[in-house]
C-alpha cells in the first residue's frame, strides 16, 4: 500500500504541478511583455525613427543587408522591434573612439593580481640579489680564512724548527721577525 514508493510518487507529482504552474506563471508575463505599452501620443515618434532608420539603410544596388533581414525579424514585434533596431543601428554607426581608451586605461590601471605578481617579483629579485651577496660575502671569508690558515701554518713551521739538540731555533725566529717588521714598513 502507502509505502516510500508512494510517497515518492506523491512527491514527484508535486514538483511536477509546481512546475507547470511556474511554466504558466512565466509564458503570461512574456506575453505581457511583448503588448504596446507605450503612450499613444509617443508612437509617431518611434515610427518617424524607424522610417528614418529605413532611409538611411537604404542605398541603390544594395542586395538585402543582415540591418534589413533584422529589419524584418522585428517587424513582427511591434514597437519593441523597432526600439531593437533603433539601439543596433546606432551601435554599427558610431565608432566608439571611447573603447581604445578604455582598453589603454586597462592597461595603466592593473589589476590586483597583477599588482601581487609584480611584487612578488620585486620581492623574488630582491631576496636574489641578497642571497648573490650572501654568497660573495661567504666566499670572500673563506678565501681570507685559508689565506690567513696558510700564513699560520708557515709561521708555524718556521717557529718550530729545532735544531740537532732539539732546541728552538733561534736564527729561523729572528730572521722569521725581521721579515715581518719588514713587511709592516
């Protein structure tokens, strides 16, 4: 009897009405759309336009323009159609010099993405350029590290000679300190 299975269907078949009735709800506001609305003291102004428009789309030894085949489309509209032809027939006669500007302005005017790419650049470059230094740096301190090991070492070797005895060599050590005093002058 009265299981899920016909709760379910009970279900469905409201959704179902739901949407028939939004469907309904939809098609009667299109069709409202579509009627004269306008004032009746306004509509030789839109007839007046649309002869205009006519005149001006009109040239000798024309074949049928996609301006005349919308022409035609929205014949069937009523005055909604001829506003529609108004805006488009406008929109192919002007120029829009504007739109260069604009894209130029978008250009000088970044965007935040590209405004954090650029700093995460800048931040990238920077963080290089001090690690390169770092890295001289660290190599200017081991050159003086071994230079400074190897003065060591000679000073050492030169200090710690003995002689036959085992005795410090005096000579080596005075020769050793007389060629120091002599660099330092």
């Amino acid at each position: 009897g009265r299981g899920f299975a016909f709760r379910r269907k009970q279900k469905i078949e409201r959704q179902y009405r739901k949407l028939l009735k939004k469907r309904k709800q939809v098609h009667s506001q299109q069709d409202d759309q579509f009627t004269d609305t306008y004032p009746e003291h306004l509509k030789h102004l839109y007839l007046a336009e649309e002869e205009k428009l006519k005149k001006r789309r009109r040239t000798p030894g024309d074949s049928v323009s996609s301006e005349e085949k919308l022409n035609k489309a929205a014949d069937g509209c009523g005055i909604y159609g001829y506003v529609c032809l108004m805006i488009i027939s406008i929109s192919r006669m002007c120029t829009f010099p504007s739109r260069s500007v604009v894209t130029q302005e978008k250009f000088k005017n970044k965007t935040s993405n590209q405004k954090a790419k650029e700093e995460y650049e800048k931040i990238k470059a920077e963080h290089a350029r001090k690690k390169e230094e770092a890295e001289k740096r660290k190599q200017q301190r081991e050159e003086a590290q071994r230079l400074y090991k190897k003065k060591k070492m000679e000073a050492y070797k030169v200090l710690s000679k003995k002689t036959k005895k085992g005795q410090p060599n005096l000579n080596l050590q005075v020769e050793f300190l007389l060629q120091k005093i002599q660099q330092n002058t």
